[in-house]
C-alpha cells in the first residue's frame, strides 16, 4: 500500500528536520523544502496527499504558495503553520482555501490528529468506500460521496468540508441546525476562529446555491442555519 504524501514547507531548518522525522516515523512519506518557490517547484514535479505550510517563508510566503496551488488543485488539502494567532491570518488562510491552521509552538500528537482528520474529511484517508448520499435543493443535485452539485447539466466540485456541512445543512433541511454542533462535529471544537472559519464556508455554499432564487440559507443568530429549499 501507498504511503500517504506529505509536502512540508518549513523555512526552520531544524524544526523541519524535526517535522520530517516524526511524519516518517508516524507512516508518512514528507518531502521537506524550505521556502515557498522551492516547494512549489516540489509539488509540480511530485504527488502528494497533503501540504502542510509554514506562512512566513522566504523568495514564497505560504499564502502565495496556496493560492498557486489552489489554481492548479481546488481539492488538496492544506493545513498552515504559523507563529502568529492573529484573526485576520486565519481569515486569509481560510479565504485562500486552508483546511486547517495551527499556530507554534504545537505538539506533534496535535498535528498528527489534525493531519489524519484532514485526510478523513478529504476522502484520501484509507477507508472503505460509501455509497454516495444524493440529495435534491431545489433544482440542484447533491453527491455527497461525489463532492458533486449539479444543476442543469453544470457540475461543480466542492471541498471534503464544504461537502460535509452542505451534507449536514440537507440531513436537517428547512430545520435549525444547531451551530455549536456542526463545529463539534466538523471543526472538532466550537472555538471562536471555528467559528469564524464556518461562516466563511457558509458563504461559499450561499454563492453555489444563488443561482435558484428558492434555495436560502438562513443564519438563527445564536442558534444554527437554516437550509430552505423546496
């Protein structure tokens, strides 16, 4: 069996050595490059599974690194490493399309927990294969399994995350979801950046289903969401 593939950017180079080793003894096959363009140049020429991304970095910060990849691969996973919490790093990684940000100093049990998650979410975790959920909104066709919506004839691909909360937001249509809930259930933890990451991907969605003027979603302040669809 395949090993699973990881691209480490980390411009330190001791703690990317560190990094390197314990994802190769933890079953990971890492490639390490230590500044953005050189990581880059990685993942053209490699396959990988997953990108783990320091953001500070020299000749490429991480967001740029991102942000190339995202035109060439919607769907990869992209988990940021930062020294900085501040809230509008978050936001930025999360526009750009990140799956998940961890801020150093970090244990290595912490990361190895979101990077399985992360590969759980994106379907490239080893498991057995489900039989795709499909789901009517109105005039659109929800593949769950697929990561698919379809409407007349137009198909467009969404993220493991965006694919779950819709799969969450249809299970509970034209009834509350509770928030606290969904961010358990798909963030692990209902913290504040959790939070503020769920709101970015229910805009997503609302720009997806704009298209048919029955389709809504509705924020209960303080409550859940709302999926209103005939």
């Amino acid at each position: 069996m395949r090993k699973q593939s990881i691209l480490l950017l980390e411009d330190d180079p001791n703690l990317g050595l560190i990094l390197q080793e314990h994802l190769a003894m933890n079953g990971f096959d890492a490639s390490l490059a230590v500044d953005g363009a050189e990581g880059f140049a990685a993942y053209r020429k490699g396959r990988y599974d997953l990108c783990l991304v320091d953001v500070m970095m020299p000749r490429m910060d991480g967001f740029t690194f991102a942000r190339e990849v995202r035109h060439i691969d919607q769907n990869i996973p992209l988990i940021f490493l930062t020294a900085k919490s501040l809230k509008e790093d978050r936001i930025e990684g999360l526009k750009i399309g990140a799956d998940d940000y961890i801020t150093k100093p970090f244990s290595m049990e912490e990361l190895l927990l979101r990077i399985h998650a992360v590969l759980k979410r994106s379907g490239k975790e080893d498991r057995p294969v489900e039989t795709p959920a499909e789901f009517t909104i109105g005039s659109y066709t929800f593949m769950h399994g697929k990561r698919t919506l379809v409407r007349k004839g137009r198909s467009r691909r969404l993220t493991a995350r965006e694919a779950d909360l819709l799969r969450l937001l249809c299970l509970h249509k034209n009834a509350t979801l509770d928030r606290n809930d969904t961010l358990k259930e798909l963030w692990g933890d209902d913290s504040y950046f959790n939070s503020r990451s769920m709101d970015v991907f229910v805009s997503k969605l609302r720009r997806y289903l704009r298209d048919d003027p029955t389709v809504e979603i509705l924020s209960d302040h303080g409550k859940g969401l709302r999926l209103l669809a005939g």
